[in-house]
C-alpha cells in the first residue's frame, strides 16, 4: 500500500551548510517518506509505502534510486516489514520477514547496498526477542546516519585532491537524492566548492531518465552551486576543449579488482578521459565493494524496459516499428580509473591488492 502528500516535515540543515539541505529519505515518526524523484524538479511529491511490497516498488520503479539510497530505503522497509509481521504472528514473524526480504532484494539486484543493507538488518532481526519494531528501526537509523558521515569524509578526501581553479564534469546523480545525505560524488563537489576550489560544474543529462538534467542540476541550483547541463554525446568535446580536468562520478558496485559498474555510459567517459588526460575519480562508500566478485565480467547488469528509450514523459520519439537495448549500467575496468575515494581514504590507480587492504580497514 503506498499513501502519497506533499508537505512532510523538513529534516533542518543542523551545520548551516547551505550547500547541503536535501533529504529526500525521512523516517517520520512512525513511517517512511520518500521524495518521488521521477517527479523532479517540476514537483516536489512524497510517497509514504506501508509494507516491504511497496517499499520494492518503490525501488524498482525509481521513486528512489542511487545505490546507497536503495540500501537505506530498503533497511526502512525492513522496519515496516517487521512491525507488520510481528502483528501478524508474534512468534513466527521471522519466517514472514525471511520473505519480505526476499522480495526487497530482487527489487533492483545491481546495486550491492541493497543487498548488503538487507544483510545486516536480517543479522540483525536474529538477536531480537519480542517486538523487533523498535531495535530494527534504531538498526536502518544507524545504516542511514552512517552513509551522512561517510559521505562527508569522501567529501573532505575526495575534494583535497582538486587543485584551485580546477572545473568537473559529473554523471547521472550522486547527490543527497541518491543517498542518505550530501552525496559521494556530488558530496566531493560540494566539499570543493565550499573549498572555493572549483571554478565550474557540468553536468550530462544522463540519458535515457535525464537524471542530470532532471535531479542533480536541481540539488545543485537548490544548493547554490551553479551548473551548466550538457547532453551527453558532448563531453568527449568538453574534454577536447580543455574546459575540464576532473570526471568524478559514483558507483553502484566495485568488484575487488576496482572494475566500476556504474550509469551506462560511465565506460564511455573513462575512455574519453584516458585519451584526453582528464582525471577519473570514482567516489563510493565502502558498503558499495564488492569482494565476493573477482572482477567486473561477473555482474550481472540490468536491462531496463525499452519504452524508456523510445519514449519520452510518456510519448513515443521513436519511429514506429524500432526495438530499443535499454541496459542500465555498463562495467569500467579498473586499469581507467584514477582515483578510488571512500570513507576511508583514497586509492590511486585500483586493483586487487590494494582494495584487498582497504577490505582489512572495513567492519
């Protein structure tokens, strides 16, 4: 069941940062509230799912979207999941919640934070006695406070390697929209801005959901960062014309060689920055590294419905009888990485053994 309104209440901005004042993840009082982002930046709407079926939903169909925000979505739907089950059989709420799980993990399988959110509150869920409700809601409150304070380290970390006067060009969204607050790319750019280190930002549209034009030109004007929007078949030029030095954009996965999957056409861009001399920095959490695969042939990658690339707001730009290829993510070898930056520090140049450190940093 989903219930939808439009006057929530605000999460305040607690550090005066006025390049920081998205939340578009809330847990009001005894519910979930969800920014619908597929309604940006024409609309500011929320939805309110009741159950882990339409928490899913709500994934699947990118009412929220960015990997560290499916994992705190899902960590929430877990809570509703468990309070209704609980009411449902208060001794065999585990077994329901087993299910539940199930169907939030297969909501979008792509994106590792889920799967790795849903590990944890599961975990979790096998120490408690009695009512699970109220410790499973503290346990996605930690997850969600978690991701805020990393995305603010990468922020720091990510941002001192941008030298002053510097411009970047950014991809898809990786904003306060996409996680639970900040950002890991954006959070980089907003550290450097508020730095006064960056001199300008660009952002591609991100194709075929426009999630550059749409959401992270939005945070950004929202947040009083200027950008300039570029259609994505132009930023090989913008390269050629030397009016960037820096691609920094997020991850949705990093195998344990450094291999990004990532918004397709995130491989195009490492290949433009490689022959142009632009910097590429990947910016993810580490609850985003995967070491349970060797490299990045090994991902399964989601193919999306075609309407979304023949069709546009709901009408068709294609010409009738044309089949789309609609896959969602692409796969960038580590060897075109730069710069690996998480919470936990930088890695220049990724690969097996220096992830496998990082990997004996992480809980």
């Amino acid at each position: 069941m989903d219930t939808a309104g439009e006057d929530p209440v605000k999460v305040p901005n607690t550090d005066g940062d006025v390049h920081d004042s998205i939340r578009a993840i809330q847990w009001q009082e005894d519910r979930l509230c969800l920014l619908d982002q597929r309604r940006l930046p024409f609309e500011e709407r929320y939805q309110y799912p009741a159950d882990a079926v339409a928490v899913a939903r709500a994934i699947r169909d990118m009412v929220v979207r960015g990997a560290p925000a499916i994992g705190i979505t899902a960590a929430y739907g877990v809570v509703l999941a468990a309070r209704e089950r609980y009411a449902q059989s208060p001794d065999g709420w585990r077994g329901l919640l087993a299910e539940d799980i199930r169907v939030l993990a297969a909501a979008r399988p792509t994106a590792v934070n889920l799967s790795w959110a849903l590990r944890r509150m599961e975990r979790h869920s096998a120490t408690i006695a009695g009512d699970p409700s109220g410790e499973l809601l503290d346990q996605a409150r930690r997850i969600h406070a978690e991701d805020l304070a990393a995305n603010r380290r990468m922020g720091e970390h990510g941002a001192g390697l941008i030298r002053a006067g510097d411009s970047v060009l950014t991809y898809c969204n990786t904003g306060s929209l996409a996680t639970g607050g900040y950002g890991t790319a954006l959070g980089v750019i907003r550290s450097a801005w508020r730095a006064g280190a960056l001199k300008r930002v660009f952002a591609g549209e991100t194709r075929p959901w426009l999630q550059g034009a749409r959401l992270t030109a939005w945070e950004l004007t929202r947040d009083r960062i200027p950008v300039t929007l570029i259609t994505d078949n132009a930023a090989a030029y913008l390269m050629q014309s030397r009016q960037v030095q820096w691609v920094i954009l997020g991850a949705d996965r990093v195998t344990a060689n450094g291999d990004v999957i990532n918004k397709i056409g995130t491989y195009n861009l490492a290949i433009s920055c490689r022959h142009h001399g632009v910097r590429f920095m990947v910016v993810a959490p580490c609850s985003t590294l995967d070491f349970t695969l060797n490299d990045g042939q090994a991902v399964e990658i989601e193919e999306r419905p075609a309407d979304e690339v023949l069709n546009l707001d709901g009408q068709r730009i294609a010409a009738d009888g044309a089949t789309a290829w609609n896959p969602a993510f692409d796969m960038t070898p580590a060897g075109l990485v730069d710069y690996l930056v998480t919470e936990n520090g930088v890695i220049q140049a990724p690969d097996t053994q220096k992830l496998a450190v990082l990997k004996s940093l992480s809980p």
